[in-house]
C-alpha cells in the first residue's frame, strides 16, 4: 500500500506541474509523455507487474 501512495503522490505533482495537459481521468496508471493522464496499455501493465512481482517472491 505504501507503494500505491507514493505513485498517488506522484501523479499528483505531474499533474500540477502539467497544469490543464494532464487529463484527469482516475486511472492508477496514467501515462506521464504522450497524453498524460490516459491509461497506460494494459500489456504494458501486466508486463511491469509481472516483473516486479517475480522480484519481490510473490
């Protein structure tokens, strides 16, 4: 959870530094070039989680 915070914390500082760029929409994985604000491509997604899962054991 504590993870999931500091991306929150994150997304947030882009979006005020972005100002009316950034596109509010909710999504927990936004992305931050090209649209920012629009969901990431689920693949993209998967394929982080995947990673990331496998190094911490689960």
């Amino acid at each position: 959870m504590n993870e999931f915070k500091k991306h929150q914390t994150y997304q947030r500082e882009l979006q005020l530094a972005l100002g009316n760029q950034y596109k509010y929409f909710r999504f927990v994985f936004a992305k931050e070039i090209n649209n920012p604000g629009y969901p990431e491509f689920i693949k993209k997604v998967i394929n982080r989680m995947g990673r990331l899962l496998k190094l911490s054991g689960f």
